[in-house]
C-alpha cells in the first residue's frame, strides 16, 4: 500500500478545515439519552449490588496474634482464622488482628488492614464479631462483676492503614475515571469518525476524490490522523478536568496527594493514545461503510452499547485485573489503567494489553485497506 506524507498531510488539513468550519454538535439521537442513559444507571447499581454480595461472602483469611485467653474468635462461615505468634508475620495477611491482654478488664486490640475495597468488606465483617464479643464480655462482666468503665468498654481498638493514598484512591475511584477516559475515547472519535466519513460521502465531496491522482490510502490516513487527534483533545481536556478535581478534593480534604511518578504517566498515556486509535480505525472503517449518516449513527450507536456495557464491569468494586480479562477488548484498556493507578500494573499485563489492542487496530486499518482497494466505489460514493 503505497502512501504519500504530502496528500496524508494536505487531506488531513481538509478535514481540519472542515471541522472549524461545521460549528454544529453532531453527537447522539434523542434515543440514547431516553433510553440508554437511564437503563445504563439502573443496570450499574444491579450489578453494583450483586458484586457487594459477593464479596460479603467471600472467604476471608485473617491473621490472629491472640495474647488473651479471654477472647475467642467464634467460627463463621467463610471466616478463617489464622493463629500466629508474633506481630512480625502480619505483612502475610490482607487482615490482621492483635489481641494484647493488660488486665483482667481491658483488651487492647490493633488491626490491620489496607484501605482498598476489598479491604472495606473485611473491616465490616470483623467489626461485627468484635461487637458480638464485646456484648457478650459486657454480660458476663455485669453478672459476676460490679459497674465500671473497664466493663463496659472492654476493647479498645485501633485501625492502622497500611494502603497508600494512591492504591486507597485507585481502588475507589480508578475504575470510575478509567470508565469515563476510555468512554470519551469512543464519543470524542464517534462524530468526527462519522462526519469524515458517511458525512462527505452523502455530501458527495468524497466522490471528487476518485478524479484525482492522489493515492486513496493516503487520503483515508490522513482521514484516521484527524480522527485520532480529535479523540485525544477530548480526553486530553477530560484527564486534566478530572485531575484538577482530584487535585482540590485532596487539598480541601487534606487527605495526602497521588505521586504521579513517570511511569504511571507513560502507561497511561500508551494505554489511552492505544484504545484511541482502536475505536478511530474502527468507527472510521463503519463510517466508510455506511451509505448515510443515518446508517452510520446507528452503528456506531450500536458500538456505544456495546463499548458501556464492556466498561460498566471495570467500576465494580473488587474487581481485578486478572490475566484472562488482558484478552477482552477495551475491558482490558480501562482494568489497566485503574491497576496503573493503583500501582499494581505488572509489565506484562502493559505488554499484553497493548499487544491485543494494536492487533485490533491493525485489524481494522487492514480491512479498511481492502475495502478501499477492492470496493473503491462502496467506500467513497453515496450509491
């Protein structure tokens, strides 16, 4: 496939120019807004909810370093208590409990735990048995013994975060700000993909095209470069929104800032220049492929679907980026940048990630190629 930089550059200054010119808001029918909007938001807290309830009931593996013999952990269901004997072997466990036994009616008790969302679930379930045990001692102490402090406050419990802002943010929020990059991704490509396609072709501009000597392929490239610089604009002023959002709720908060070190940038700018250039090779190859504009909004309404229903599962809370979800496309663009975020993304899962959607990509732009060199009058004709 023979390309030319001058006709990529002259056709994608043309679409640039046309852009300027179209002051119009080219986005969505009135039927996603009615009806997609309200069923997406109903279906997220569906499935919000089944999520809870899964992980309330997961099993749940618990380190205890017990000094007291007074204090016995009841047997649940789920539950697993694991006896250890010194505070050194805590970094094993997720979750774990110190009992320290200074008298006979005060049992001081530290845990700890890391402040992610997994870690909220385990919080409440120990909360509860701690309560259970405390009642229980307050019964017994107030038929042996008199009334004092001591027995009606036997436990005396401290809370040690040992998750960093950043992992306690990324896993709270991440997903959420992962859901909204790579959704604007798609819409910010969506109606320029559409215009610069389907929408010249029933204009006729594109027809002209065919008249003159300058290589097709290098015409629809140019087309693509507009696409995906228009796609990272819209994310571009979407990121420093959120950031600066994140920057004054952290200072009015006073909660600690998230250290954005180089390599959470790098990754999460490949990861979103990636999925950028994914949705644009492929709106563009549907929009070529559509006779009309009509045609074209609706496959890529179609697509929308499809892309938010993919992305709602990345907001679930527990969820993680496991080596089988590397393989589900744009699932595995958002569940990376979250775990970028949260500082758990492994090199390989970046490797794997990137490697899946520049398949795609390829996929698409080879298809699009085809089309062009076997199909020229499907791709650039009205009829």
């Amino acid at each position: 496939m023979k390309i030319s930089l001058a006709i990529l550059l002259a056709s994608w200054k043309k679409e640039i120019r046309e852009a300027l010119r179209d002051k119009r808001a080219l986005f969505l029918t009135l039927i996603v807004p009615l009806v997609f909007y309200p069923a997406m938001l109903g279906l997220t807290g569906w499935m919000q909810h089944d999520q809870i309830q899964k992980e309330s009931s997961k099993p749940l593996k618990i380190g205890v370093w017990n000094q007291s013999d007074s204090i016995v952990f009841p047997e649940a269901e789920g539950v697993d208590w694991v006896t250890v004997d010194s505070l050194e072997q805590r970094d094993r466990f997720s979750f774990f409990v110190h009992v320290e036994e200074k008298s006979y009616n005060h049992f001081p008790i530290e845990i700890y735990y890391r402040d992610t969302a997994q870690g909220d679930f385990a919080r409440n379930r120990v909360q509860k048995v701690l309560s259970d045990i405390e009642k229980k001692l307050i019964k017994k102490r107030l038929t042996e013994k008199g009334l004092d402090q001591g027995f009606i406050e036997p436990l005396s419990v401290q809370w040690h975060n040992q998750a960093t802002v950043r992992e306690s943010a990324g896993s709270r929020w991440g997903g959420v700000g992962a859901y909204f990059i790579v959704f604007l991704a798609f819409t910010g490509c969506l109606s320029v993909a559409i215009d610069t396609g389907a929408g010249e072709k029933e204009r006729g501009t594109l027809e002209a095209l065919l008249a003159t000597p300058a290589e097709l392929s290098s015409i629809v490239l140019g087309k693509l470069v507009h696409v995906i610089l228009m796609g990272v604009l819209s994310v571009l002023a979407t990121m420093i929104g959120m950031g600066t959002l994140i920057a004054l709720g952290t200072s009015i908060s006073g909660v600690g800032n998230i250290e954005l070190d180089s390599r959470l940038i790098l990754s999460s700018l490949s990861l979103v220049l990636s999925v950028i250039g994914f949705f644009a090779s492929a709106l563009l190859s549907l929009s070529l492929r559509a006779k009309t504009i009509k045609e074209a909004h609706m496959r890529g309404s179609l697509m929308l679907l499809f892309v938010a229903l993919i992305l709602m599962y990345s907001t679930l809370p527990g969820v993680e980026y496991s080596n089988s979800l590397v393989w589900v496309p744009v699932l595995n663009v958002a569940l990376a940048l979250r775990a970028a975020v949260e500082g758990s993304l492994t090199l390989m899962q970046w490797v794997l990630t990137m490697s899946v959607t520049l398949t795609l990509t390829l996929g698409w732009l080879l298809w699009t190629s085809r089309l062009i060199r076997h199909r020229t009058e499907a791709a650039f004709l009205k009829d």
